[in-house]
C-alpha cells in the first residue's frame, strides 16, 4: 500500500514560485503514473500533470503547461510539481496521486495541500 504526503503550499503573490514535494510511502513500482491534481473552492478536481515515475514521460495541462513543471526523485521517492509564474487562479488544495500505467483510476491519494495565491 502506498501512501502520498504533500507539503509546500503556502500562501504567494501573483508571479511568484513555488514547489510541492510529494512524498511516497511504500513500494512505488517503476510502471506507475504520477500525477498532480488541483481542486479550487466550489469546482471539481481538475488535471494538473502526469508522469511516468521514471520520468521517460510527461503531460500537463493547457492552463499550466509552460509555467508548471513536473519532476520525480526515485532516490528520494518523492515527486515535485514547481510552479511558476503564479496567477490568482491557480488558488486551491493540490493533490498527487499515483496508479499502475494500464489503470484507470487514480486509486491513491494524498491529502492535498493548500496554495493560494493572492492578488
């Protein structure tokens, strides 16, 4: 069973940066995808990012794509989403996650963690 802790988000201001550590517990298998998940007040969860956790392979939505960039440490077992150029939108929890490649679902999860970015 693995587990998923996220950390890093705080509050910013327009046009800062920030990273999100998301640290893995137990076994992760090199076939798995990693993704990033975002969640603002009164929407659904919406697609951040995914990788391979290899890292062979990377995909990111429109909205991010460009200022968000998405990493994975297997040393550290660890993934990292470094976000740029933070806009007011991008306010809300952010969650990784984690299935095996041929999965549909995004079977675990972390608990989130807050940013928000003032304006």
């Amino acid at each position: 069973q693995v587990r998923l802790v996220e950390s890093g988000g705080r509050t910013v201001q327009p046009g800062d940066s920030l990273r999100l550590s998301c640290v893995a517990s137990g076994r992760v298998l090199s076939s798995y995808m990693m993704g990033w998940f975002r969640q603002a007040p009164g929407k659904e969860r919406e697609f951040v990012a995914t990788m391979s956790w290899t890292g062979n392979i990377l995909n990111y939505s429109d909205f991010v794509a460009g200022r968000f960039i998405a990493s994975t440490d297997k040393r550290a077992n660890t993934m990292y989403l470094q976000m740029n150029g933070l806009k007011p939108e991008d306010t809300g929890v952010y969650y990784c996650a984690t299935r095996p490649r041929h999965a549909t679902d995004w079977g675990t999860w972390g608990q989130g963690t807050q940013v928000t970015v003032s304006s």
